[in-house]
C-alpha cells in the first residue's frame, strides 16, 4: 500500500508512541487489570484520539486508512489501549455524522479524555441479535426516561458518557429503536462489577442498570426510530478498527517470535535454523499480510465513497482468525515459554480471542459476506 508523506509521518509517530510507551506497560496493565488513565491524557495530547474527527470540529481529520495504520501500531503496543481508541472513534463518528452544534461540544472532552464514553447495545437477551433489546425510553413531559440494562459494556466501569440503545416505540421493531446521551453519574444509573475477562484486560468492561433516568429533550441523539441504523451505519469503520487491532496483536507475536527463535538453543543451534520454525514464521508473516493488505484495502474504499461492507467484513473475520491462529504460533515458537505467564506471546494469544467476538462475530461477519454475495454478484 503507498502511503502519503502525511499517512507516514502520523503511522511513525504512533509506531514509536507505542514501542517506547506502550509496550513496555502491557504486562503490567494486563496483570493488574488497570485502566491505564494518565496513558490515555497522553495519547490524547498527541491527537490519537477521534482521528476522523474533521478539523472544524476539533478533530485531526484524518481518513480511514490512517485510522486502520494508527490501531495497528497501537495494537502492537497493546491491544486493550488501541481498543480504548477504536471506541472512541466510534462514538465520535456518530457524534459528527448525527449531533447537533450543542451534541458535538462533547467532542472536545471525548477527545481530550476528559468525558470517558461507552457504546451501550448489548443486553442479557440480545447479543448477535440486537433487535432483542428490552431497554425503553418513554416520553416524559419534554423528556425522556430510561429503564433497562446493558452487559458486557466496553469502560462501564469508569464511563462519564453513555450512548446507549433504547426503543422508544415497542410495535416498530428495528424501526422503533433510538440512541440517548446519558450521563452515567446521573440519579438512577448503576454500574456493575468489572468483568475479569480473558484478555484484553486493561479494558474495563461491565454492566449498566437504568432505573427511572430522566434524560432532556436533547438527550437523543439523531432521528427518532433510527437508532438501530446508526448504530449500525458506523460498524463498517468499526470492523476495520479491529481488524487493524488484530493485525497489530499477530505482528507483536511474529516480532516476539523471530526475537526468540534467533537467540533460543536447541541441539546446538539457535531454533531459528531448523526449517520446522522457520515455516511456522514464514506463515505469520504471509498471513500477516495479507490480513494488512484487506484492512487497508477496506478502509481505501470507506474513503474513496465505495460500498465497503463486503470488504469490512472480510477483513475482519481474515484478520480476527487470522490473529487467533497465528498468535497461537508465537506461542508454539516459544515452546513452553509462550505458555507461561509474563511473557509476550502468552498475552498476545489470550488478547487476540474477542476479535473473532466482538463488533459482531465472525460467523456474523461470513453471514455478511454471503448476504453480500447472493444479492450484488460474486465480481461486485
Ligand atoms: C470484552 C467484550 C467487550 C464488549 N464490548 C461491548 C460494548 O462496548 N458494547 C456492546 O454493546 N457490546 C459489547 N460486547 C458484547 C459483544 O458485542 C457481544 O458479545 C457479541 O455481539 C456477541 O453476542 P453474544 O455474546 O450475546 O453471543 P450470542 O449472540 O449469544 O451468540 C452465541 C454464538 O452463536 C452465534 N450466532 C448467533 N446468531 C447467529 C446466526 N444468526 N448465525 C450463525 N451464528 C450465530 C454467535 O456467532 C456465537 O458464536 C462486548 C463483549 C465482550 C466479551
């Protein structure tokens, strides 16, 4: 892929962020499971967040190949900080395309960090089907009240700033579905416990209850009964983000293996010698590729205007397999070592598992890709 002076400039400067920054804190963040806040003060002075954001609204401006350039090379460092990233971009970018002058004032504290947002559609009964949500928002004198609950929520724990999914017409279906602003320290809001997750655990993820929260007139955020469109209308920039995000995790497990494989000494030489690793290194980093070219290739065609759902789908569901495999040989380079705790790869396998999970699963992501298929033709 060739890159503009610009693409490369800000890709080095994440790059070198994440080398002398990140990764050196990512065993401990994912030991302690820490949300790493004066990490994200930093990042957020070097404009790493809302990168799409235009710069009439404060933003960098960015498009959509820097974007998916930048969450790699953070992922790299660590893939709970490049999520944390990714999140915000996608509520920024609901932000831009749907708030009013009034809503789009919270960019500048989104992106600063100083108002920690989370992206609220999943309910106990509605995962893949979010057409399954239950929590209502009922009109009130000029406003609106809350009642529901979310789980699985991405900085519940320590979010200021709720964009959460409602119905606000219970006979409409997905028609029938609208996106609230809620203030998360509002009367009536309850946070649930942290969930001790697998990987990616400096991501603070949990549960949201809402009892009776009354919310303004301006609370909503776009069009009544377009909710679920919204919502979805961002996943295809969302898909690319953690795509890119994957990638960035197989990278750090080829970079950590090709490290160890060159010093660690088996029957006299270093295991690097023997054809039976270097293979296993060989297919990273071919399918490492590959995984790289679809995300930018994806992301090229959110810029140029194109139709890119097929193409967001496919990279994600390449790339999150993709990272989950190879990951998986990182560990197996290392032998017994990948499989204890405090080094690299061990991390990296457990990090790479949600990106088959999340931004819609990738048996969701094949079901696209063939929905795709079937109704534009298999050349479109
Ligand atoms: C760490 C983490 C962070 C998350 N962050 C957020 C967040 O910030 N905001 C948010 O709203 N949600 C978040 N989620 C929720 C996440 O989006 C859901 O877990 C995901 O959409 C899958 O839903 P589910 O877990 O209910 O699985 P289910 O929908 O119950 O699916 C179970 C299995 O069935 C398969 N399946 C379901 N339907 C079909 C079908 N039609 N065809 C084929 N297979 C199917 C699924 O692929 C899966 O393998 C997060 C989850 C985790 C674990």
């Amino acid at each position: 892929m060739l890159f503009t002076e610009m693409q490369e400039q800000v890709r080095d400067m994440a790059r070198g962020f994440a080398d002398e920054v990140i990764r050196p804190m990512a065993e401990a963040l994912d030991r302690d499971e820490r949300f790493p806040a004066e990490l994200y003060q930093d990042m957020a002075k070097l404009g790493l967040f809302g990168i799409g954001v235009p710069e009439s609204l404060g933003g960098p401006g960015f498009d959509t190949l820097t974007y998916a350039v930048v969450m790699e090379e953070l992922s790299r460092g660590y893939a709970s900080v490049a999520d944390q990233c990714g999140l915000v971009e996608l509520i920024s970018t609901l932000l831009v395309r749907h708030g009013t002058a009034a809503q789009q004032k919270l960019l500048a504290p989104i992106l600063a960090m100083q108002a920690k947002v989370a992206y609220c559609i999943t309910e106990p009964e509605a995962g893949t089907d979010v057409s399954g949500i239950r929590t209502t928002a009922e009109r009130d004198g000029t406003g609106w009240r809350l009642n529901g609950g979310k789980i699985w929520i991405h900085n519940a724990p320590v979010a200021d700033l709720g964009f959460v999914l409602a119905r606000t017409d219970k006979e409409a279906g997905n028609r029938g579905m609208s996106i609230f602003i809620v203030d998360l320290h509002a009367k009536g809001v309850e946070r649930g416990p942290k969930e001790h997750k697998m990987g990616q655990r400096a991501s603070q993820v949990g549960a949201l209850t809402f009892t009776d929260v009354r919310l303004g007139p301006d609370a909503m955020l776009g069009e009544a009964g377009r909710g679920f469109h919204m919502m979805m209308s961002v996943l295809d920039k969302g898909r690319v983000g953690i795509a890119s995000l994957a990638v960035g995790i197989a990278q750090a497990g080829l970079e950590a293996a090709v490290e160890y494989a060159g010093t660690r000494k088996q029957f006299g030489k270093a295991v690097a010698e023997f054809q039976g690793v270097q293979w296993l290194l060989a297919d990273m980093a071919k399918d490492i590729e590959a995984a790289r070219l679809l995300v930018q290739s994806a992301a090229s065609k959110i810029d140029r205007g194109q139709d890119a759902t097929k193409a967001c789908s496919i990279a994600k569901c390449f790339a999150g397999d993709m990272a989950v495999a190879r990951t998986a040989d990182a560990v197996q380079v290392f032998g017994g070592s990948g499989y204890i705790r405090g080094f690299e790869v061990e991390r990296l396998y457990r990090d790479a598992k949600i990106t088959q999970i999340y931004e819609g699963t990738n048996q969701i992501q094949r079901m696209i890709i063939a929905r795709e298929l079937l109704k534009k033709g298999a050349r479109a």
